[in-house]
C-alpha cells in the first residue's frame, strides 16, 4: 500500500511538472509571437533634399494619389499602434516629410513616410507616418486651393505652369508670363532664383550650370514682393509692364524671345524681406 502511494505521488508530480512546462511554452510561444506581431523601424533615412541650388522636386514634398483622395488614407504612431489621423479629412492638404522609415512586421517589409501634414491655411502641427503606396511626389495638384508655394515641390515644368495658371495667389505670375507668350517656364531657372539671395554674384555658378545668355529682371520682379505702398494687383501689374519698357523690352522684342526660357517666383508680398527672393530671370538654356 505505501510503495502504491508513492508510486502515484511521483506520477502527479510528474504530470504537474509536464503541465507547468507545458503552460511555460505557451506563455513564450505567445510572448514569441507578440513580438513578431510589433512593428519594428529597422532602417530610416532623410529624404528632404535641400543640398544645393538645384533641389527643386524635392523628394519631401508629397500627396496622397488621386486614387485613394477619397479612401482611408491613416496617419500612424511611431510604434504604429494607434491611427493619430486620417487624410480624408484633411482634403487638398500635402506632406512635408522627413523621413522614410522602413518596417519590419511579421517578417515582411514596408516603408512609410514620417511627414507633417501641411493644410492650405499653412497649418502644420499634425505629423506622423503614412505608408508610402498611398502617396506620390509634389503637392496636392489642386492649386485652385493652394497659395504661395516653394518652388522645390513641383515635379516638371508642367506642374509649376498648372499651379501658376490655377492658384489665387499667382495673379502677378501670370500676367508676367502672358507678357512673355512665346517663353517657356523653367522650374529649374524658377528654382534658382528663388533661392539666389544675390543672382549677379561672380561666384554664382548654378545659373552657369544650366543656362546662359541670364537676364536678370529683378526691378521688374521687385513689385511682386513687399513694399512700404499698399499697391493693389493692378497698380503692380502696371508698374512691371512700365518697368519692363524702361528696361528695354517692350512687346515686340519680348514676343521674340521664343529661344528663352523664363524663371519666376512670386511669393506671399506680405511677408518680411528677408524671408524669400522674388524674382525674375530670362535664359537660355545650355
């Protein structure tokens, strides 16, 4: 009787410790596949590219494709276990992003923008990540909506020219341009002279680059910036077609410049000097 006790005292302590075990390894299995499940940043790299005079189509500069404007586009947390935002409630808006960050979830790779979301008031306090299938380079194509934009985010000639048509805030622009009808815009010669704080310096080897035969119509492009006058848009339209004149190219000789390409920016004229170059600039590309 009592070898028969002991007997089935040593069988219960072996099925208590085959149990124990047993929940061990469910409680690591789960602990192993929680961690699988977690997503992990395992690489990052900056993509604004502000290296030099030519970084227009700046890679930073995003907006969700016209496919998915009207689906669910989510804006994550870093550890992406909570939907900070949703981009279709934040219509014509576009990203301004830092980085791209690489994750690792369940054994497989995507990549996401961390990126501010820039609202057409100018707005951008909200950031987070957004998987890149949803967005593609430049700004927000609406540009009836969008006012006083860098040069550095449209993609080609062709953006700039619909944002410049398109956009409130581009009324100086056009008319400069339809003073010029036979000139083609140049975003690149418009990337240049906006960010070219003296553009006839003997050192200024970006235009030289790219173009030559540079004119410089910076009194012409100074009454697209700010001024001590309250000058209204008509009051500054008539300066730059009199400005023009004085400087030698009236009608005839600027319809001629087919050979030229133009380069203008005209930002917000309400904004302090220092904070942007207005310009204008005709050349021939190389």
């Amino acid at each position: 009787m009592v070898l028969r006790r002991i007997s089935m005292n040593r069988h219960l302590r072996l099925l208590l410790l085959m149990c124990s075990l047993i929940l061990v390894l469910f409680g690591l299995t789960g602990q192993i596949a929680h961690a699988q499940d977690r997503y992990r940043i395992i690489d990052t790299q900056h993509v604004n590219t502000y290296k030099t005079l030519n970084s227009y189509n700046n890679n930073g500069v995003l907006h969700v494709k016209n496919q998915y404007k009207h689906h669910n586009v989510y804006v994550w947390n870093k550890k992406h276990t909570k939907v900070l935002y949703n981009l279709k409630d934040f219509p014509n808006s576009w990203l301004s992003a830092l980085t791209k960050q690489t994750y690792l979830h369940n054994g497989k790779r995507s990549q996401y923008y961390a990126a501010f979301i820039v609202t057409p008031k100018g707005n951008s306090s909200r950031y987070g990540r957004i998987w890149q299938g949803y967005l593609a380079k430049g700004y927000n194509r609406n540009y009836r909506k969008l006012n006083y934009l860098s040069t550095v985010g449209f993609t080609s000639d062709q953006d700039y020219l619909n944002y410049i048509k398109k956009s409130p805030s581009q009324v100086l622009a056009r008319t400069v341009l339809n003073l010029f009808p036979n000139t083609k815009l140049s975003i690149k010669l418009s990337n240049l002279g906006q960010f070219t704080a003296d553009p006839d310096a003997n050192d200024n080897d970006p235009f030289k680059q790219y173009f030559t035969d540079r004119i410089n119509l910076q009194k012409v492009a100074n009454y697209l910036g700010p001024s001590i006058h309250k000058w209204t848009n008509q009051q500054r339209i008539t300066k730059i077609k009199q400005t023009l004149i004085s400087e030698g190219y009236p009608a005839n000789k600027r319809d001629a410049m087919s050979d030229y390409v133009i380069g203008i920016y005209a930002p917000n004229p309400n904004r302090a000097w220092e904070d942007f170059v207005w310009s204008i600039n005709l050349a021939k590309p190389l």
